[in-house]
C-alpha cells in the first residue's frame, strides 16, 4: 500500500507516473532504508522539510547501486503528484537550491515542452553551486545553470530516461514561444551604445579640398579628373561604418550559426551515445543468451554422462548380483549332493550294521535274546522264546 501511486493521481505521458523511473530503480527504492523511514506519508507540504535537508543530488551509486534521498523524493513526488502551482513554487523559489532543483528535475519528468521552457529557462542565470554524487560515489561540484542545461538538453540523467521534449525552434515558429533572449544581446547592444556615444562626442573632421594634396592635384590635372567626383573623406567615414556593420552582422550571423552546429553536435553525440548504449545493451542480451544455451548444453551432456555412469553402474550390479546368485545356487547344489551323500552313506551303514545285528541274533538296540531274558527276569518278566 505504501509504495502505490495516489488513487487520484492521473497519467502522465500515458503512464503511470511511478512508471517513468525505471522498475530497476523502482525496486531499489523501495527497499532502502531512507525511502521506508522518512517518505513514509509525506503529502506536498511535508516534503518540502526533506528536500530542505539534502546535501546533493545523485540517482544511484556504488557497487549495489544505492538510491539517494534525491531520486527517493523525486518517485515520492511521482506517487503523491502535487498540484503544478506547488511544484512552480518548488522551481520559483530561490532561497533552497536543492529544492529548487528537486522541483525542476520533477517539472522535467512531467511537465509539457511549454512548461518546460517557460520555467526552466529563467534557472540559467541561477550560479550557485550544488553537489553531484556521480555513479562511482564521489561527489563533484556542478552549478545550477549546468544541471539545468542538462535537463533541457540531455535524454539520460541520475539513472532516469526523461520524455521526449518538443524542440524549442518548433515553438517558436508556432508562435507558442518568443525567441529566446541572451545575455550576451544586453553586452553587445551597450558595447554598440558606448561605440556610438563616442562617435558622436568626436569632433567632424574639415573636408579636405582636393587640391591640398599636390600629389593628387597633379595627378588629376595629369589625367584631366575632377577630384570633387571622386568624394570627400565624409563618403569615406561613412563606408567605414557601414563595413563595421557589416562585419558585426557578419560576426553575429557566425555565432548563431556556430551555437546551432554546437547545440546539432551535441545532439548527435547524444545520438550516438544512445545508440551506443542501445548496441551494448544489446550486446549483453546476446551474449547472456549465448551463456544460458552454453549452460544449458553444459548440463545436458553431465545429465547423460550421469545417466551413462548410473546405467552402467547398474548393469554392473546386476552382473554381480547374478555371478553371487549363481554361485550361491552353485554352492547349495553341491551342500545338497554331499548331504545326499552323506545321508545315502550312513543309511548304508546303518542297514548293514543291523545286517549283521540280525545274523549275531541281536535286534535293533543291539541285544541278543538272551540278554533280554536276563534283563526281563530282574523285572520279573517271563523270558522269551530263543
């Protein structure tokens, strides 16, 4: 329930707001520490005492990939979606950096090209100084206007894919924008202000006759030329400044024209950078496919050099459960011949002992007749018959 998105929270960008941070980040958030202990129930007002306390901005970093209290109050933000006239505030306010940087990192992520522009622009002139805790851990120094040079201008930032934005010169052609203003515009029109103010506290030079340079008088009577034809220094003045001017229109013209190959350079390296990124990705799909099918091949030939050994093994058992079965058969065929033997062996001799027993006249117990007379006769029994 904790980590829901507020039931009256609406899309953004088709999504859920949650959504636009990635569900690799997502998790992690959810499973720090600082996410469960202080963004537990923070509403829009609250929060504002958390982003009070950072001390840098930072997505995630270190070997675990640890989120910082940065990006866990920027989800918060995305679960909660305060109102755009308090995130505004957030941007407006220029007594907290951090919070002012928390609130245009999340007027990035949600807000449309308009607002975007409107409000972020105005940041460039902000030159205070903020901590930024790169990947590896270590914190370097980055200023306001950078981070917010990097919202407007990269895809990719503190572990977040930002929305595509809507390039500026297409809103200015519709009319939705007015033309960006520079800096530099206010430094040129006083530098071309202090070069006009001078020119006119210079006194005007005195037209110079034609014929106070002999030389040229001599070559114009020479040639038969009228030197008032050929013009006063005044026409030369003029043609001077009209070069400068031409030279500062063809000067500015260079800059725009350098800025737009700058702003197209950076475009395309950060093109080629997302591709490159892309081919990686792609390229570690690959390969962890390719060990999982090695992998799987790996345990399939030690299953059948498994099974191979147990059937063996099996076999092998049998045979010698066979070879103690047959022995054992073997053995209690020979014990039940020499039993037979035996016992033929002491029939026979029994037989022929009461063979002879009968011949000697003695019965089975080996007395004769006589014998028994006199035994009967102790007892005092009748004697028997010989």
């Amino acid at each position: 329930m904790a980590n829901r998105t507020d039931p009256s929270a609406q899309t953004v960008h088709g999504t859920n707001p949650q959504f636009l941070v990635s569900r690799i980040v997502r998790m992690k958030i959810y499973q720090n520490q600082y996410w469960k202990e202080h963004c537990f129930g923070l509403t829009a007002e609250t929060i504002v005492d958390k982003a009070v306390e950072l001390q840098y901005v930072g997505g995630t970093y270190g070997g675990s990939r640890k989120p910082s209290p940065f990006i866990c109050l920027v989800l918060k933000l995305l679960q909660i979606q305060p109102d755009k006239d308090i995130v505004l505030e957030y941007v407006r306010n220029e007594e907290f950096k951090y919070l002012r940087a928390l609130g245009a990192f999340y007027l990035r992520l949600t807000g449309t090209a308009m607002d975007v522009y409107s409000n972020l622009e105005p940041m460039l002139s902000d030159y205070r100084k903020l901590r930024l805790r790169g990947f590896d851990g270590k914190f370097t120094v980055r200023h306001m206007d950078e981070f917010v040079d990097d919202l407007l201008r990269q895809e990719h930032l503190l572990d977040v894919d930002f929305p595509q934005l809507q390039n500026r010169q297409i809103l200015e052609e519709g009319g939705q924008l007015k033309e960006r203003a520079s800096l530099l515009d206010a430094d040129l029109e006083m530098e071309m202000d202090m070069d006009e103010q001078e020119a006119d506290e210079k006194p005007p030079k005195r037209p110079r006759e034609p014929f106070e340079d002999r030389r040229l008088g001599d070559a114009a009577r020479a040639n038969g030329e009228d030197l008032r034809e050929r013009g006063t220094p005044w026409d030369t003045d003029r043609d001077r400044d009209r070069d400068r001017d031409r030279d500062r229109d063809r000067r500015e013209r260079d800059d725009r024209d350098r800025s737009r190959r700058d702003v197209d350079r950076d475009r395309d390296r950060d093109r080629r950078d997302r591709d490159r990124r892309r081919d990686d990705s792609e390229e570690r799909l690959r390969r962890r496919d390719r060990d999982d099918r090695d992998r799987r091949e790996r345990d399939r030939d030690r299953s059948r050099s498994r099974d191979r050994d147990r059937s063996f093994r099996s076999s092998r058992r049998d045979e010698d459960e066979g070879d103690t079965r047959r022995g054992d058969r073997d053995r209690r065929r020979d014990d039940g011949e020499r039993e037979g033997k035996k016992r033929k062996k002491d029939k026979d001799k029994g037989k022929g002992k009461e063979d002879a027993d009968k011949a000697k006249g003695k019965d089975k117990d080996g007395l004769s007749v006589s014998e028994w007379n006199e035994v009967r006769k102790r007892v005092g029994l009748k004697p028997l018959k010989e």
